[in-house]
C-alpha cells in the first residue's frame, strides 16, 4: 500500500505517534511517504524510517499564501498515494482540499481540541466542517471529539488508537527523590506533570490547594515549563502555597514513583501521557473528568467534574489521608497498565482504517 502521512508543526505526542507508525508500516513492506515542516523533520527524523520525507510549509496558525502552498504541495504528493492519513485539525482540511472528490481517500486523526476565542474559534470551526464533510474517515483521540465530528456530519468517525508511552522504571529509591526534593517524612507528596499552559489547568490546581492548606500536610510539585510559569510563581508566592515550580525535568519516573498521589487538574487531554506513565509506576491517580482521561484511567484513578476545586481537593484528601484507598488506586493502576494500547496495536488499527476506506472508494468507482 502507498500511504501519505502528513502533520503539521509537533514537538510532542503526535509526531512519536506518526513516526511509530511510520516504522510500523515500512517494517509491514508498505511504501510510506511523510509530509511534515522541516521542524519535525529535524525533530522526529522520519527520514530514517519513512520511504522519503516531504518537506511542507504547515504553520501553527492558518496563513493563505502558506496554505495555498501546502495544498499544491500535497495534491501532487497525493496523487500516488493509496489513502492519505493526516494528523491534527489543520493538516487534515490541508489533505482534504488537495485530494477532492476523486483523489485518494483521507483519514484525519484529531489530537486535540480546537482553541477557543472568537476569532481563532470561528476559523477552526470551518476548518472542522471541512474536515468532516471531506474525510473518508474521521478518528479521534477522545470521545468528545468523535461526538464532535458526529454532529457535523462526517461520514464514518471512529476512537483513534495511539501507542501508550514505553514503561520506563524509576531508578532512585523514593525516599532518595523525596529527600531530594526537601519532602519531610511526615508530609505528602502530589505531584503533576504538566507544561504550564491555560489547557492543564495548573490554576484550579491552586484553588484545591488553597482548600488543603489548613488540614493536610502536602506538597505539591509541578514538572514542566511554559508561558504561564512567571503568573503562577506569583500567585503561590502571594498565597505562600506549597506548591513548587520544578521547570522541565528529566526524572518523571523517579518523581510519579515518589509520589502519594499523582494530579491532573487539565481543562481537557485527549490520551494523557503523563497519566499513562503514572498508571505504568502503579501510582495513585486523582484527576479530572475531561475529554478522554477516563478512557484512559478506566477505575485506576478518582475522577473529579472539571473546574470545580472543591472535587479536587476532597480527592486529594481521600488519597494522601486514606491508606486504603491509595493502595487501591496504586493496585488498579497496575492492572489498568497492562491493557494499554501499544505500538503495535496502533499499527493494527491504521491499517484496518486504511482497508476500510480504500475498499470503499473502490466500490464507489463507476
């Protein structure tokens, strides 16, 4: 099979998701042509998995001239492809406008959630329309995409399935991290992994913890940086929290093996890695209730309503105060672990999508 895969600007989960397919397929005999910035390239090198790497003009933002570009670019990429596989809002209208009506078929992977705002809103709203209208297939990474794109219409909608992070192993002892970390014997530990921006919510973080000050022992560490980082140092140091800003850290395992509990306070995720890399070291989840986070946890965690610190910090109590309910939660999460999906179950199913929708465009030809 001849397969474009095509994505926009990633320095993340998408892109290891695109390259882990990448090698899956070229490894399976298919030839696999990768359409990306030349940013992911330098990042990802898919070059050195993918039958030949394209390079495409795919801002973060829409921009027409760049646009027109890429669509040129990708209707002639296109053209000698079986099925186009396109990752995230942008690229996926991109690969829909190249191919037409009678180009090869698409099949668009969501990641995430489009922005909000007035403007911003509106143009991805009508890039989501397109997207629905023009797929042959439309996968999301959580649910609520998926209904997202049902209600517009789209033609057939389904639950991508991404590889879950490989399990890496804390190599310090916890009481070494814990020291480390100046984390008394007698105090809590609750850690997040997060970049600190709007979507992970680090600020309803604050507001549970403001509920916890008075009668739990705990401190909070927070893994990763972002633009938000100077506002919300300000706002601890204001309300003399303890919660600490750690910057980007190379020991997540040491620090979620370390943990009483481990915190996601996000808006929205689609399949958190960090949450999978807790579940991985059996540690205690409390987080909230959005986007696909519970297809995720399953009942390996304590799942609390978004932005609603009250439920949060309740959760947090119950976890660091209850013995018995932290070794429940470590206990399902070690179980949960072991039915995450991996490389090759990803595998399996792109390549499911691909048949589906080239058989289907075959039985439409006259």
């Amino acid at each position: 099979m001849r397969i474009l895969q095509v994505l926009g600007t990633s320095a993340g989960g998408v892109g290891s998701h695109v390259h882990g397919l990448v090698r899956g397929l070229a490894e399976a005999g298919h030839h696999v042509v990768v359409a990306c910035p030349r940013q992911a390239e330098d990042h990802f090198r898919f070059g050195a998995v993918a039958s030949s790497v394209e390079a495409l003009d795919v801002s973060d933002r829409p921009h027409p001239a760049h646009d027109v570009r890429a669509v040129r670019d990708l209707s002639r990429l296109a053209a000698g492809a079986d099925v186009v596989h396109a990752h995230g809002l942008r690229a996926a209208a991109l690969g829909v406008l190249a191919t037409g009506r009678r180009g090869a078929p698409v099949v668009a992977t969501l990641h995430n959630a489009p922005p909000s705002g007035a403007i911003t809103g509106a143009v991805y709203a009508a890039l989501e329309r397109v997207v629905a209208r023009g797929s042959a297939l439309v996968l999301g990474v959580s649910p609520d995409l998926v209904h997202r794109m049902d209600r517009l219409g789209a033609r057939r909608t389904g639950l991508a399935v991404v590889a879950a992070p490989p399990r890496r192993t804390a190599v310090v002892d916890r009481y070494a991290v814990r020291a480390a970390l100046g984390v008394g014997g007698r105090s809590s530990l609750a850690v997040v992994v997060a970049r600190l921006a709007p979507q992970k919510g680090i600020e309803l973080l604050l507001d549970a913890h403001r509920e916890l000050v008075d009668d739990v022992d705990l401190v909070t560490v927070v893994a990763g940086d972002g633009p938000l980082r100077e506002a919300l140092q300000a706002r601890i140091e204001a309300e003399r929290l303890p919660v600490r800003l750690l910057g980007h850290r190379t020991d997540v395992p040491e620090l979620l093996a370390a943990a009483d509990v481990v915190v996601s306070s996000a808006q929205w995720e689609g399949q958190p890695v960090a949450l999978q890399e807790a579940l991985h070291l059996g540690a205690a989840v409390v987080a909230t209730d959005v986007g696909g986070t519970a297809a995720v946890v399953g009942d390996a965690a304590l799942l609390v309503p978004p932005a609603d610190a009250i439920s949060l910090s309740r959760a947090i109590r119950d976890v660091v105060r209850h013995g018995a309910v932290r070794d429940d939660l470590r206990s399902k999460a070690v179980e949960r672990a072991e039915h995450l999906p991996t490389e090759e179950d990803a595998l399996a199913a792109a390549l499911t999508a691909y048949r589906s929708v080239v058989d289907l465009a075959h039985d439409a030809e006259p």
